[in-house]
C-alpha cells in the first residue's frame, strides 16, 4: 500500500504546479528543508530527483553551495524514495549518511537518489530493526575511529589549495572540493 505522502505526489504532479505545490507541502512538512527551496521533479518506486537553486540562503563563505545545504537535499532525495518505495506497513528512518567534497558547485544543485537492491518488505519485521541499526553503527563507529586515528595531523593544505583555485579532484589533501565541479 502506498504512504500518504506517495499518494499526494501521484495526484499532483501531473496537475499544472502540482509538483512546485507538492514540494512546497514537503517542506512545510519538514521545515529545514525549506532553505534549500527544493524542487522535487521526480519520485517514482526505488527513485527520486530533487533540485536546489543556487540562491544566498545556501551558500558559504566563498560563494559556493554549502555542504550541509547539498546535504538537506540529498536526505530530502532519500527521504521522497523512502515515501514511495517502503510499504505504507513499514516504517523508515535515515541513520546515517556519508558526504564527500570531491568538487565545489558554483550554481544550483541536482540530487538523484536510487535504491537499485531494494529488499523483500514483507519478510522484514520489527525483529530485524536492532541488528540493522547496530550494524549502521557500527559501520558509522569504525568511519569515525579511522579518521581518528590518522597518524597525520590535519592540515589546510586542501582548504587552502582549494580557495586558492589549485586543488585537484584527486588530491587526497583536498578536504572541500576541487574546481571545476558541477
């Protein structure tokens, strides 16, 4: 069965406005999202696409799409395939997230989230919650040892080469981003 929020969507968004009235209910819905002034063009089983104008309330100090402010769209991404994609019977919850800077965006953002190996809801039960949770943390714990115990002291040399207009998508020193992204 589908969730309300699935059902909403499939009655708008073919309806002129509808999918800039659906994701202006989104966000009244889940406020924070509203600085990103999402625009969610597309949900559908096991995908979504949502876009985020360049605009000042999203960008940092130089000029850029903030991070956090990339990452507001992608959990509202994630957030959308989860409303079409899980059964109205189960529930969801986000528990973590992963974000690299490989490139700075100097205009607006386009956030596609796709869930390719989708699993068989009905065998999962509120049994299966605990260990896939611990699990999620667990990964998420041993992520956070291993930057802890990096013998190499930070740096701004990736910061610096960055701002500088220098930095290479591959230079492992580069902690925000390279030029020339999208």
């Amino acid at each position: 069965t589908d969730t309300s929020t699935y059902k909403m969507w499939r009655t708008l968004s073919d309806k002129p406005l509808g999918k800039l009235a659906f994701s202006a209910a989104a966000s009244l819905k889940a406020p924070y999202f509203a600085s990103v002034t999402p625009y969610i063009s597309e949900i559908e089983y096991g995908r979504a696409v949502v876009h985020g104008p360049k605009w000042w309330f999203v960008q940092n100090h130089i000029g850029t799409f903030h991070v956090i402010a990339a990452c507001n769209l992608a959990e509202m991404a994630m957030g959308m395939l989860a409303e079409a994609t899980v059964p109205a019977t189960h529930r969801w919850i986000p528990v973590g997230m992963n974000v690299r800077y490989p490139a700075k965006s100097t205009g607006g953002m386009t956030v596609t989230a796709e869930w390719t190996e989708l699993p068989d809801f009905a065998s999962i039960s509120d049994d299966d919650f605990l260990p896939a949770f611990r699990e999620a943390m667990s990964s998420q714990r041993a992520e956070v040892e291993k930057i802890a115990d990096d013998p190499d002291a930070p740096t701004m040399a990736g910061p610096a080469a960055f701002a500088a207009g220098t930095a290479a998508p591959t230079d492992p020193a580069t902690v925000v981003g390279a030029p020339g992204g999208p």
